[in-house]
C-alpha cells in the first residue's frame, strides 16, 4: 500500500464520520442533475441561445405542465393513453407466453414456425398504423392491436428461449425420479424461464407504451398522442413541450415499475445474489 | 425413425409451413375479395412495379440513407459519451437520469419538438431524430460492456505504464466491443422503427411519406405494398448486421471458446 493511500485509511479511521446512506447520496445526486439540466434549459432559453418561440423557458413549461395537470381533459388523455398501453401489453403477454411455451417446448413446432416468426418480428408496427386506419378506424381496437402486435414478438422470444435454456440435467433428473411431464413444465421448465419472461415484458412495457401513444398520435384515438397532436396543428408550443414531458415520465414510471418486477423474478437467481456481483 | 430422416422433416415443414401460411391467405383473399386484404400475388406484383425500381431511388434510397446516416452518427455518440460514463462511477451517477428519462421517451412524443427545433422536415431533421434515438441502446451497452472489464486487464496495462490513451483504444474498447455490438444491433433496428415514424409524420420523400400517401388517397394496393417493403428493409438490414457482427466478432468467439469461464 503506498503512503498516500495509508495516509487517506488511516483519516478515514480518526476523521469524524459524515454518516451519510448511500441512498440519501444517489437521491442528492439525481435531484441535483436534474435540478441542473431544467437550470440549463432556462438558460438556453433566456439567453436567446434558441428562441424562445421555439424552446420554451423551462418555468413556462413547467407552469403549463401545473395547470394542465388542473384539467380533467389532460388525466383523461392520460388514463386513456395508460388503458391502450395496459390492455395492449395484457393481451400480449396471454397471447405469447402460452405460444412461447409450445414453441420452445417442441422442436418440431419451433422449427416450423421458426421463419414466420423471423420474418414477422422485425417488421416496425408502426407501418400497420396505415391498414389499422383504414379497417378498424380511430377506435380504442386500433390502438390496443397495435400495443398487443409489437408487444407480442418480444415476450414471444424471450419465452422461447427462457423455455430452451433450462438446464438439461434438471430435467433429466426429474425425469429419472418418474416426475410426470406436466409437473415437470410447471415446476422446472416454467419456473426456470420466468426471468425471462419478466425481460420480454419489460421490454414490450415500452414497445406497447411507444405503439398506443403513436396511434394516438397518428390516427386520432383519444389520448395523450392526440392531446400532442392537437397542440402542434394549433402551434400551442408550450403545451406541446408540457405534453412530451408528461408522456416522458410516464415512459418512466412504467420502465422503473417493470425493472423491479424482472429484478423479483430474478431474485433468486444468482446473479442477483448481493455479493456475486 | 432414423435421426436423419427426422432432421429432414423439420427441414421439410420449416419450408413448408411459410408456403402454407401464404397459400392460406392468397385462398382466403380472393374468396373474400375485400379491398382492404389484396391477395399476396396482387401485393407482390405491385411490390415489383412500385419498388424494382420505380421508386427505388426516389423513395427507397432516401429512407435507407436517412437510417444508416441517423444509425451512425448516433452509434459514434453513444460510444463517445458511454466510454467515460462506464470508466467514472461519478460522472454515471450523475449522467444516468437524463439517459433514463430519454430513453424511455416514446419517440413520437418529440416528433413535432424536433421539427420546430430543427426548422426543418428534411434530411437535417429525420437524421438528427433517428441518431438521438440511436444513441440509448448503444450508451448504455458501451456503459455496461466497460463496467463488465476485467479488472486484472487493466491494472496489468498500467502497472506496465500504458497511457490512458492506449488503454481505452487496446484494452477497454476491444473488450466492450461485443457489448456495444449487441447495442448497436438494437439501434438498427430500432432506427427503422424511427425512420418510418419520422417519414410519416412529415416529409416529402422516402418510404414512409409513401405510406402516407397512399393511405391519404386510399389506395390499398400500393400502402400493403410499402408494409411489406419496410418489413424486408427491417429483415435485411438485421440480417446484414449479423453477417458484419459474425466477422467482426470472430476474435472474440475464438477467444472464448479458448478461455474456460
């Protein structure tokens, strides 16, 4: 150890501790960038740097964002915008977690649907957008089948593979012990490919969230997509920056939500076991 | 049944099954003979007259420069800005809700923003959105790939007096390479998404502004045709990236297959 470092251990060990949780300290930290980036954006703002008819001043939007959230026509669009991406993401999840399953499962049916898949699943659903509005129309059925198409590729996939990857001799060795093959799916194979499935669904808790708001967006369901859209054709540029911060925190929310729920499932996991990392 | 004979007959279906999933709905189209649902022969036809190559260069080449330009720039940004976010544990912490709040923005949302901003509904404004939403995927996995580091590895390098410099351009991004990569595949497609979002939104050329029109003047024939060309732009692109990653990767591969984890 050189003397440097001996010299800062040994006034750690005598120097009065700041006891401080590290929690406490990443809270500070996040408060403080964020205070510093709408500090920024102020800036930029007012100094003329970017005129102000074109980025409004942070406390204007912010002023905005208050009273819109006074409105009952904004937490409409809000809910509204919240139930696409909700029932899109549910019907995903019922739909691929099963099929994800009966692929991974069987060899034979994972080989014969292997192409449809490979070719279906990178296709962006926003191109459906087009053919949702001119045979579903503007509906609230629009929109969730967009939210439920894009969604269903990812939670497929990861079904699929979680399903593959279980280990082999855990199931030979259940096999052996004259396990049933029903409770071999439902207390090794399925079990085994939780965690990824909670990574599918976080990942398509976004795709859907991205799909129902540019329906709104695009084909006029109600929503937060149409409440933006609507401020952009009457040039209320204000609201519009209001309205993309409100649809970026509910990004957000809903990604820290599903990033606990994939961090439970994989609790038990042992990457996730404090120490192993 | 031999091994063999049973390896045929997956062959078998996994060719099959696509031929009968198209067979089934060319039947069903022209049974139903609906105007919203053209047969995939009617689809495919137009596909040819409108893409090979008609509009190949009027609406095609746009689009795809629009990707790769947007898909580049935004790579280069996410290495350039996630290379000291992975090697300072401050400068993460600080850097870190901003990356969040942006990453989880749902790419329309700053649609209108960006054209307002940018003053412009060209190639200046689609680039610079596709690049900003390039950026995310490959931030944070160039963040990840340098956290992930051995240690050892660069310890080893300064302990033999490596500047900083080499470090980073030896050690740390040959490392984080196959991490980026797999950042930068999600980009790619991620950019197509953009693309076709950004063009239809407003534009006056390119894939997406094809949609549009089409819709616009119901025209169904034509609009499947450009849902089919965006699907084969998304297939091929994926497809081309892994055939680049496969080589580029191939040192990486060799290595860990020498190294027992």
């Amino acid at each position: 150890m050189t003397t440097a470092q001996e010299a800062k251990a040994e006034s750690l060990r005598t120097a009065p501790r700041v006891t401080m949780s590290p929690r406490i300290v990443n809270a500070l930290v996040v408060a403080g960038s964020v205070a510093f980036a709408l500090l920024l954006w102020e800036l930029v703002s007012r100094s003329g740097l970017v005129r102000e008819q074109d980025l409004p001043t942070m406390t204007a939007t912010v002023g905005e964002l208050g009273s819109l959230a006074r409105t009952g026509a904004f937490w409409s669009a809000f809910l509204h915008t919240v139930r696409g991406w909700a029932l899109g993401l549910g019907i995903a999840i019922l739909l691929a977690v099963p099929i994800g399953v009966g692929l991974g499962l069987s060899d034979f049916a994972g080989r014969a649907f292997r192409v449809p898949v490979e070719f279906l699943r990178p296709i962006p659903s926003a191109a459906l957008i087009p053919l949702l509005f001119l045979t579903l129309g503007t509906t609230l059925e629009s929109e969730v089948f967009l939210a439920a198409f894009g969604a269903f590729w990812p939670i497929l996939v990861q079904t699929m593979y979680g399903v593959r990857d279980v280990d082999p001799v855990t199931i030979d060795t259940a096999r052996s012990f004259g396990v049933p093959r029903r409770d071999r799916l439902w207390r090794i194979t399925l079990p085994g490919a939780v965690p990824y499935i909670a990574t599918g669904i976080r990942i398509a808790s976004a795709v859907a969230l991205i799909l129902a708001f540019t329906a709104e967006l695009f084909m006029g369901t109600p929503g937060l997509g149409m409440m933006l859209n609507y401020a952009q054709s009457y040039g209320l540029t204000t609201q519009l920056y209001a309205l993309a911060i409100a649809t970026g925190v509910l990004g957000i929310c809903t990604h820290i939500a599903f990033t606990a729920i994939e961090r439970r499932a994989l609790r038990w996991h042992p990457s996730q076991r404090l120490g192993a990392a | 049944m031999s091994r063999r004979r049973a390896e045929a007959l997956k062959l078998a279906t996994e060719i099959a099954v696509p031929i009968a999933i198209v067979l089934v709905w060319e039947a069903w189209a022209r049974s139903a003979d609906s105007q919203f649902w053209p047969p995939p022969s009617t689809i495919a036809q137009e596909f040819r007259d409108l893409w090979l190559f008609a509009q190949f260069r009027s609406d095609v080449i746009p689009s795809l420069m629009r990707i790769l330009f947007g898909f580049a720039i935004g790579s280069a940004i996410g290495v350039a800005v996630g290379l000291p976010l992975g090697l300072s544990l401050w400068a993460r912490k600080f850097a870190m809700p901003h990356v969040e709040y942006w990453r989880a923005m749902p790419p329309p949302a700053l649609l209108p923003i960006s054209v307002i901003l940018l003053h412009s509904i060209g190639n200046l404004q689609k680039i610079t959105f596709i690049a900003f939403f390039c950026t995310f995927p490959v931030l944070l996995n160039t963040i990840d790939g340098v956290r992930a580091l051995d240690p050892t590895l660069v310890d080893t390098a300064r302990a033999y007096g490596v500047p900083v410099r080499e470090r980073i351009r030896r050690i740390v991004l040959p490392a984080a390479f196959p991490q980026i990569s797999a950042g930068m595949r999600t980009s790619l497609s991620l950019a197509v998404i953009v693309m076709v979002v950004a063009e239809y939104f407003s534009s006056t050329s390119g894939v997406g502004y094809v949609l549009l029109i089409s819709k616009n003047t119901f025209q169904l024939v034509p609009m499947w045709a450009a849902i089919v060309l965006i699907g084969v732009i998304g297939y091929l692109l994926n497809l081309a990236y892994m055939m680049v990653e496969h080589r580029l990767l191939a040192w990486h591969r060799g290595w860990r297959a020498a190294t027992p984890l």
